[in-house]
C-alpha cells in the first residue's frame, strides 16, 4: 500500500518543540514578518539569526516520540513518504527514511544568494559566517513570501497515494494546506489532531486526538482494512 504522510506543528509538539506562534500570531514575541520574511533577515540578520539560533539549540535537546516512531515502523509493511510542514529531523531521527521537507531545515543552512549552495549545520549562525563565495549563510528555511520549491514533489506523493495520514497540521496554511485535493478518488484520509478544523465524511475520518494516540488509532484501521 502506498501511504503518504503530511506532518505539522503538532506532531513535535509532543516531543516538548515549541510551536513558535502564538493565539495573536507572534512568534516567540516576535512579529512573523521580523523573523520570517527576507525583507525581515534584510533588515535585521542578527535578530533573525538568533530567532533561529534559538530553535535549534531547543531541537537538539528533544527526542522524537511515538507518534514518530509509529510512523517510521509502518515502512516495514507499507510505502510511506512523509511530508511535513515541519523544519525539525524528528521524522529522520525516528528511522522514517523517504522525508520530505516542505518549509527546509533547521539544521541546515544555505546561501543567502545561491539557493543550491546548502549544508548541514548544527551550531549557531552569526553575521560573519560566509560561503566560499562571500555571501552570508542563513538558514535554509523557506520564508514567508518565498516558494516552496518541494511542492510539486510533495504533489506527486499525494497522486499515488492509497490512503493519506494528516496529524498535527491546522490545513489552514496554503500551499500545503491544498494537498489533500490531489489524492486519488479511491484514497481513503485520515486526519488526527486535538482541535481539528475538518470534519469526517464519507472519505474522510477525523480522529480528536493528539498525535502520538491518534496515530496509533489510524494504523490500526489500516490494518484492519486489509484483513
């Protein structure tokens, strides 16, 4: 069975990561178009560096939890590709091997001219931290008004998917937010969160639940399906 997974905020959550934005929008304080934008990094790279700095120290104090773990043993019955809105490795640290990243990478950086010039980055970035060309490192995160250049790959995933799994994502936030639109006709959808913003149908299945039981739940009913 081909399985295609879209991860949010809210499966890393249990892993104790913050999710960043608040109930009035701010991001640790901050306002999204400081710390998230290029017009933001443009203005102020050193705030935006340390807003980031911050992020990844707290990642590499966290562990992924079973909601993760769940996900990356399903690969032994399954094909599963993972798409998650997420910048964190939990996924990867969890053993799940096909990820894609759709918002980049907290531990990785990039030219802040040359989009292809990337590498793994697990320390803090300062002003001053050059490419070999000159140009200032910043992190390969995709910002608010960039493209999301994993998008059509991310597409391609859901196409061919005979069931897609959405745990802990609001579907609120657009490009990523249209992906369940791509799924075949005969795909059956789950979707596990707390509070969701969906209701279930005749295609779709709702699960209230925080991640690492809701997923737990999802892949029961799949197993139960193919008996």
């Amino acid at each position: 069975m081909n399985i295609a997974v879209l991860t949010g905020a809210g499966i890393s959550a249990e892993s104790g990561l913050k999710t960043f934005r608040d109930s009035n929008g701010l991001w640790e304080g901050h306002d999204v178009m400081e710390v998230a934008t290029p017009e933001g990094f443009a203005r102020n790279p050193e705030l935006v560096l340390e807003f980031y700095n911050q992020r990844r120290r707290q990642l590499l104090t966290i562990t992924p939890n079973a909601a993760h773990s769940a996900l990356a043993q399903l690969e032994e019955q399954h094909t599963v590709n993972i798409i998650t809105q997420n910048v964190d490795d939990l996924h990867e640290r969890a053993g799940s091997k096909n990820v894609l990243h759709l918002h980049g990478e907290l531990l990785k950086i990039r030219s802040s001219r040359n989009v292809k010039d990337i590498k793994y980055w697990n320390k803090d970035i300062v002003v001053g931290d050059i490419c070999e060309k000159g140009h200032q490192w910043r992190p390969h995160i995709v910002w608010f008004g960039e493209a999301v250049p994993a998008m059509d790959n991310a597409i391609a995933i859901v196409e061919k998917a005979d069931v897609v799994i959405i745990v802990g994502t609001s579907m609120q936030v657009y490009p990523a937010a249209g992906l369940m639109e791509y799924a075949p006709e005969h795909a059956k959808l789950y979707f596990v969160d707390p509070n969701p913003s969906l209701d279930s149908n005749s295609r779709l299945t709702v699960i209230a639940e925080k991640a690492s039981s809701g997923v737990e739940k999802v892949i029961k009913m799949i197993g139960d399906r193919n008996q």
